[in-house]
C-alpha cells in the first residue's frame, strides 16, 4: 500500500517545520528548514521568502526532498551554515543520516506574492504547491514538528512566573504570551488553539490585559 503523510504524522491542514533539502547548481547539497503545510492527501505547499538558495533550486530543479527529524543539530547547522556532506547518507544524496522519515516533493505550480501577515515587514514570497511521493519511514514512531505544543509549553512556564514578575519583566511575559498566541492562532492544533484560549481566559481573570 501507497504511504500517505498521515501516516507519517502529518495531518491534513496543519503545518509541520521540516528540513528541505536541494541541489546547488554545482551539484552540492543545500539544507534549509522551512514550515511545510499539508495540503491534500500527498501534496503539500511551502511558503518561501525570495532571495532563498532553496526557493532558487526548487525552482530550477522542480523537486526537493523533505527530511522529517526533531534533531536540533540538524535545525542549528542549517540555518546558521550548511549540513556538512557526511550528515546525508552519501554525497549524492537529499536525504539526511537518522531522520525519523523523508519524501520527495516534485513541484506542481508556482506563485509569486507578498505576505503581508509577517511580523516584521511584508515580504515578496513564492508559493509552492507540490507533489508527494516515496515516503519512507526509519523509525515507526515519526515526530513532524509543529511549533503548536512547544508554544503551550512556554506560555505555561511564563504563565506559572507572571505573578511573580512587576514592570518590564512582567511586560515582556505579556509580550511573549501574545507572540505565543500569534503563532498558535497561525500554525497550531485545534486542541492548542483551545489550551491557548484557556490561558488567555485565565491571565485575564487574574486581571492582567494581554
Ligand atoms: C523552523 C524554521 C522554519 C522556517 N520556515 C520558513 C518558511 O516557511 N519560509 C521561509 O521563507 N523561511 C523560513 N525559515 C527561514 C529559512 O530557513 C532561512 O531563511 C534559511 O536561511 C534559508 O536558507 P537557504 O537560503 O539555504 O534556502 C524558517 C526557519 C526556521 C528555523
């Protein structure tokens, strides 16, 4: 039976932070992470800002692939360098040594925009809708990330110190909280959402204004 990204843990509408890898023009390998949104049953969409190696190589190449890992090692290399060669299984390859899962993406259509709900400016933006296919699965119990849960667990570690706080301290709290909730509101579960709204109710309750 055909794999589907259900059964790697990717629910239809939400969005995953993933590790997409690409090839350079001189055939080299590139890594970036990058939220992936789960659109059909195998097809999924990226949102990427221009002037990105990636956005560069996908649109030149018409495929990726897409390494699911919580390994922090490989989020950091990748975003402040490069994932040295010897982290992909071989010097040819997209895919990344010990990732829970991978798949390739092969591009269906492309749109230019500017996204205008991102927190500091609006950016010229490509939109990437893609096809799924040979999932493949190294462990049974794949984690896709998505920023939902870390969001809860970090409000209700300010939420257990606001009381505690006065003056900037307790303005950067509130300020965290809403970013929180910001991100919650755009990339979180419905069960986030709903833990994010219990939070709200109470902090209000206690008579703070977030
Ligand atoms: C968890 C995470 C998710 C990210 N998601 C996106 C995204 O969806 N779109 C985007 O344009 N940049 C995103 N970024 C920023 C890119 O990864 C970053 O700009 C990167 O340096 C691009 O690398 P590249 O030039 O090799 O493609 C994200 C960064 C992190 C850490």
């Amino acid at each position: 039976m055909v794999m589907t990204l259900k059964d790697i843990g990717m629910n239809h509408g939400q969005q995953y932070e993933v590790i997409l890898t690409s090839k350079n023009n001189d055939g080299s390998q590139n890594a970036a992470p990058f939220g992936t949104i789960v659109k059909g049953t195998n097809q999924i969409v990226n949102h990427i800002f221009q002037g990105s190696t990636t956005l560069n190589n996908i649109l030149k190449n018409k495929e990726f692939m897409v390494n699911i890992t919580s390994n922090p090692i490989y989020f950091t290399l990748a975003i402040i360098n490069n994932i040295p060669s010897e982290y992909y299984v071989n010097k040819d390859s997209l895919i990344l040594k010990d990732v829970d899962a991978y798949f390739k993406a092969s591009v269906d259509n492309t749109k230019n925009f500017i996204k205008k709900d991102d927190p500091i400016k609006p950016v010229e933006s490509t939109y990437i809708c893609s096809n799924v296919s040979d999932i493949t699965k190294n462990k049974s119990d794949v984690v896709a990330i998505n920023r939902g849960i870390h969001c809860i667990i970090e409000s209700l570690v300010n939420y257990s110190r606001v009381d505690k706080v006065k003056g900037e301290k307790l303005d950067y709290f509130l300020g965290r909280f809403n970013e929180n909730s910001r991100v919650i509101n755009k990339v979180g579960s419905k069960q986030d959402k709903e833990a994010m709204k219990m939070i709200k109710k109470s902090l209000k309750n206690k008579g703070y204004e977030i």
